[in-house]
C-alpha cells in the first residue's frame, strides 16, 4: 500500500500540471449525457466501496469563504469560468440533475440557466445528515465566488469548501423567479398558509427529519397574513427541532423571542433551559429553571433539569465526578457523548515564550494524580463514523485522515449553529502559516473551512478504545486512525505543550478529557504532553512533530543530537530488523527452536545495547525496552525464570524506577514490566518482594481517570486472585 510520503510526492507532481491551467478556459467540456454516465459509474463505486480502500483529496487552493452579500455580487454562467481560480465576487445560479452520490466529497451535475452542466463537489458538509438530503436532485443552488477546479486526469469540476458559500433557494424566490432555465421553469411549490406550514413541520418532525421541520416551520413564520400567536407556536416548534440537532444558539433566540412578549411561556421557558444547558451555560440555566419553578411548582421535567443542572455546577466548579457512573455510560454506546460538565482545575493560560506560545501552567503545588482539568469534547469522531481517507494539504504539505475530515465538518456545523462558540475556537493555534493573518469572523453566513481544518490538524487528541485504563500510551495522529481510535478536538487542553516526557497524564471516558498529575508538581509548573509516541526514535519523532513547527528540546531529545547521525542510523536499522523478525521469533520459532528463538533474539537486543555503548549513553536506552519486554516473555515460556528476571529488572532501571524511588520515565511498557516481575516473583516463592513491587505499582504508576487505582483494582482482581491469591 502506498504511504504517506509517496502519496505526497504523488500528489504534488500532479498539482503541478493542474497549475499550468490556471487562469484558461478547459479546452472540452462534457456533454450532459457524458456527466450522467459518469456519475452513475461513481455511484457504482460508491455502493462498492471496501472499508479497506483507502480513498485520497487534495487541496490544492486555500482561500476564504466569501463574506459578502449575494446582493453585492454578479451573477455568471458556468461558460464564463476559469481554471483553478476563485472568481471574486461573482456567484453562480444552479439546478441540481441527479441525486448526489458520496465516498468522500458529496459529488452531483450541476446546470445553468443556460443548460450548461458540471459537476459540483461538496466538502465539509455536516456528517450527521445523510447527503440524500443535503442536496437532493432539482435543488435550485447559489454558489457564491466558486472555485474552478481541473483534476490531473483532465476533469472539470466546481468544488465548494466552504459550506456558508452554498445557498439554497425555492423556486418561488424573486432571484429565481425573474430567471428564464433553457431546460425548462423550475418545479415551484405550493405556497402554504401559517398553519399548514406548522402541519407540515410536525410530520417531519415525527419522521425524524428535524433539519426539514425547521425550513418548514420557517417557511411558516415567513409566510403573508400570520398573526402573532401563530409566530410563537413556529417559534416555539421550530425550538424544539433546533435543539434535536443542537443549534442553540438558535433555539435560544428562539425561546427569548416568545418570553419578551409571554414572560410565563413554560414550554418556552423549559426550551430556553435546555438551549443554555446544551451551552454549558448552567449558571443562567438554573437562573431560568427557578424561574419555571416559581411559574409552575410541580412541573416534574423542571425538577428533573434542577437536579442535573446542579450536578453539572457540581461538577464545573469542584471537580467532582461520579467516575464509576460515567465510565457505565461509556461504555453502553460507540459513539459515546457525556451528559457532564468540564472542570478546570488549579491552570491558568500563560504565554510560555516565543517559540512556544501560550500554554498552560500550574496555579498552586499539586499532588501526583490530582485532578487539573476535565474536559468535554469540543467535538469528537469516532471510527464507525468515517472511512480511510488520505487527505494531502498542498498547502501546509500536511496529509490527515478520514477522521480529521468527519471531526472538522463537525466543528463547522457546531460553530455555523452556535457561532457565540467560535472566538475561543479560532483563538487556537493554526500552523506557522497563520501566523501573523487576521483572524477570521465567524458568523452563520461566513465560516473559513480552511481555518478551521488547520485548527483540528494541529489540536486535535487521538482518543484511544482503551482510555479508561491506568497510563494509557496513545498512538500518534498517524496511526490512530488505522488502528481504530477517535479523533477529538479539546479546547482548553490543546494550550498544553509538548515534551517528549510529559508531566501530567491524560486518559478519557467516552468524550471526556481527563488530565492528572504524573508526579507531585510545584506552582507554576508547565504542564506537558507528549505529541508523539515516546518510544519513537528521534529521526521518527521529529518527523511526527514537524507540522508543528518547533524543536523540542527536552533531555531525551537533547541525548539524541548529541549523538553522532551513524549511530542513530544504525540503531534504527538494528531496531527495524527487531520488529521484522518480532513475531516470527515470538509465535513460530519459539515453539519450534526455544534456544535458537532466544539466541536470536539476545543477539538482536545485544546489538541495539551496543550503538548506546559505542557513544557512551547511559541515559534513556529507550531502544531497548520492547526488546527486553520480548526477552523476558520468551525466558519466562521456557521456564528460564533468572533470565526473565533480569530483562524486567534492566527494563525497570532505564525508567529508573525502583521499591524507593518514583519512576522518572514513564513508558506503556513500565507498567506491563512490573506486573510480568510481580508475577515472578510470586511464581518463585519471592512473595514478599512480588507484594513489596505491587504495592509500589499501585502507589506510584496507576492514574486512571478517577485518580485513585480503583480501575486498577477491578480490572485485575481476578487475574491476581486466581494465580497468587492476592486479594487487590
């Protein structure tokens, strides 16, 4: 399969040709029936995707979204476009020809009053709703200052990325109306009176299809000769269906328009509850549900919001969760959203230097495992939700996957829906190439995808299956998509910057952040994460935090330049051939030649131990604690019991871990390298030792999310009572 690096070169010899049309007119253009035949062919390829196949966009073209009025710009045709150019202040009127088809844009013919076709690609568009009804066929279309594209094989297509630049309109719009279609007159719908529209909005609303029951309420409160209480009955259902698809922002304004002129409206007010609770804005809410209380005492659904608006305050301000509660919820679903509040604990934002921006530190001493922040995704994609996706930003030379594709249209629809959320939101960093460009305004109208895409590449979490566990050791950005893991943006968290050998530890439940103390820290601390998988040699390390534009200069880095660039070359090969030759030696040989599996594998590990002995580095032998874990299991299936020992214990002197001292390296494999020596011990007779090594397991590694070893304890109880009788 190709990787990321062929991909790019790839995909940039192919930029180059497109780039020599821009500014042309494309010498052919298709013919109607040409454009259907194919998209029917995507369509085929569309129902026989593999989750195997890996699927590739490439931008080619930054820019931002048009900020502009349609009535300030100038309608053209489609005969009037240019290749790879973004035509300013223009805009173009469209019919839709066929039902659209998706693998990763959403893809559809488009034509002109003039009978002209193309094909339209729309990106970023809201993945909750199916693209059937996004844009279904014989949708009359603005897009406004399209963007022309030509493909490298030589395929025309316009291609919309941001979703505030496509507006739809009814046939019976003035701009619409005046215009004479060559293929003939839009379909023009029935106009409704007030209540009609409202009957119509309920039935949508019974369906499910909450997203057609708002145009349909709106299409109502709009309507010729409403009076004002068929406006709040609108108001108050359109309410409703915002608050299904979490606009609430527009349920709120909603809500506060029917109180203005009925301070007593109870399903007003309850909605106007709901709406600040979807904001996290609980203060107000229970500001508002005493007030329904007042009007209505005995109201039982504003009791029940009383309750959980307090557990949230709870929550928000003391940092006190039922841990064991939330981790049932998350567990129940696949795509896991918590009914909790966010918590920030003893951190504030501090600018940190120039290279590094801001960041966040410590506001009093803290002890290992407190608790510093909890945090709710912003937003959150998990791996049922997209497809593999290689996307290639010519740009900023960067390549994502399917999840940051899913993970930033959501962000869009949040903001496009709530735009009070954005300036915290754009206030995130966005790659070196931003630097110093104003930021943008987003409103409901104007939305830059761009941005907002930089933002998720450079803040966005891997958010492992397995995060509940104690020290959880997520993969990179790279590989957590493969292997099955969600993508999650987390606001204030994404202010914390990167070492190498973090300080803190973060875990989830579901869509929460949890960010611990690794060891007990002093008053303005910063707090530290690693971006990277730290047992990464340093050539691959680099690699993985190049995008963000900075030179980590923690003491493992700092070893690795001062060591010569042979030695690290060779280590890297010794250590390639090791995870080649790891499940061989591991599941085959073993079974087959013990002796010979083992030599092999000792000479293996001698060698990476040799390039540390050659340059004289005594710290930080991270190249060999996968090896010793390997050995150690190998030793202890053989019945070579010293041997296992050995491996275990050197695995525990490079993290300098010991009965008396905490651990000053934190690995994933720390932990498994005690638990195997624990058993050991007990499987020898050495009991008090196994008990000395769990206690201390227990007292200085485990953070888990509920701060205390309690996961931990439920997870392995069983496993240590059946073989060691060892009641945890």
């Amino acid at each position: 399969m190709e990787d990321n690096a062929e991909f790019l070169i790839r995909s940039m010899l192919n930029l180059e040709k497109c780039k020599g049309m821009q500014g042309k007119k494309p010498t052919r253009r298709k013919v109607r029936s040409q454009l259907i035949q194919m998209h029917e062919r995507y369509h085929s390829f569309e129902n026989n995707s593999q989750p195997s196949v890996v699927h590739e966009k490439v931008t080619s073209l930054i820019y931002p979204p048009c900020t502009q009025p349609l009535s300030s710009l100038q309608r053209i045709s489609l005969t009037d476009l240019v290749l790879e150019t973004v035509h300013r202040e223009k805009y173009l009127l469209l019919r839709t020809i066929v039902h659209p088809k998706k693998i990763v844009e959403i893809r559809t013919i488009v034509e002109d009053p003039n009978g002209d076709v193309d094909v339209l690609e729309l990106y970023y568009q809201n993945p909750n709703r199916s693209h059937k009804d996004i844009i279904p066929n014989d949708s009359i279309i603005v897009l406004k200052e399209p963007y022309y594209k030509i493909s490298d094989q030589g395929e025309t297509s316009l291609r919309c990325d941001h979703p505030t630049d496509l507006i739809f309109l009814d046939a019976n719009n003035p701009i619409v109306q005046d215009i004479k279609w060559k293929t003939g007159t839009p379909k023009t719908h029935k106009i409704l009176i007030a209540a009609e529209y409202k009957t119509l909005g309920n039935d949508y609303f019974k369906q499910g299809k909450f997203y057609e029951a708002i145009k349909a309420y709106s299409d109502g409160i709009s309507s010729s000769g409403i009076s004002d209480p068929e406006i709040s009955l609108l108001r108050l259902n359109r309410s409703q269906a915002q608050l299904k698809v979490n606009h609430f922002e527009d349920a709120l304004n909603n809500c506060q328009d029917i109180l203005k002129n009925d301070p007593n409206n109870v399903k007003a007010l309850y909605r106007c509850i709901k709406a600040l609770y979807g904001l996290e804005n609980y203060d107000e809410a229970l500001v508002q549900v005493k007030n329904l209380l007042k009007i209505d005492p005995k109201n039982v659904d504003a009791q029940r919001e009383l309750n959980s608006i307090e557990t949230r305050i709870t929550e928000k301000r003391k940092g006190l969760y039922n841990f064991d509660q939330m981790i049932e919820q998350a567990k129940k679903s696949s795509t896991p959203c918590l009914d909790n509040a966010s918590y920030v604990g003893p951190v504030q934002v501090a600018e940190i230097s120039t290279e590094r921006g801001r960041g966040l530190i410590l506001t009093e001493d803290v002890r290992k495992g407190q608790l510093l922040l909890c945090c709710k995704a912003f937003a959150i994609t998990y791996p049922t939700e997209y497809s593999e996706v290689n996307h290639f930003n010519a740009v900023t030379q960067v390549v994502e996957t399917g999840d940051h594709e899913v993970n930033t249209a959501k962000v869009i629809d949040k903001i496009q829906s709530n735009p009070s959320l954005a300036p915290s939101l754009f206030q995130l960093y966005a790659g070196q190439h931003r630097i110093g460009e104003t930021l943008p305004i987003a409103t409901a109208e104007a939305i830059d995808s761009f941005w907002l895409s930089d933002i998720c590449s450079m803040n966005t979490f891997g958010v492992s299956e397995d995060g509940i566990n104690p020290l959880p050791m997520l993969p990179t950005k790279s590989e957590y998509s493969k292997n099955g893991h969600a993508a999650g943006l987390f606001l204030l968290p994404s202010l914390i910057n990167h070492a190498c050998y973090e300080n803190v530890i973060r875990s989830y439940i579901g869509d929460m952040m949890i960010v611990r103390a690794a060891y007990d820290l002093t008053q303005g601390t910063e707090l530290l994460l690693t971006y990277a998988d730290d047992l990464l040699q340093y050539e691959e390390r680099t690699k993985h935090l190049k995008k963000h534009k900075f030179i980590c200069k923690c003491m493992l880095c700092e070893l690795d330049r001062a060591e010569p660039v042979a030695i690290h070359r060779k280590r890297k090969i010794l250590i390639d051939q090791y995870k080649n030759e790891y499940r061989s030696l591991m599941l085959e040989q073993i079974f087959q030649n013990p002796q010979k599996a083992i030599g092999d594998m000792l000479k293996m590990m001698t060698n990476i131990e040799n390039t540390y002995n050659e340059s004289r580095r005594e710290k930080y032998r991270l190249g060999l604690i996968e090896p010793l874990l390997a050995l150690g299991k190998m030793y202890g299936d053989t019945d070579d019991t010293q041997n296992a020992m050995e491996c275990y214990k050197k695995l525990l002197k490079i993290h300098e871990f010991d009965l008396s001292t905490n651990a000053e390296l934190l690995t994933r494999f720390l932990f498994k390298g005690v638990q195997e020596l624990i058993m050991l011990y007990y499987g020898t007779s050495q009991r008090d030792k196994g008990q000395q090594l769990l206690k201390r397991l227990r007292q200085s590694l485990v953070v888990t999310p509920t701060g205390d070893d309690r996961i931990f304890v439920a997870e392995n109880r069983q496993f240590f009572s059946q073989l060691f009788g060892v009641y945890l």
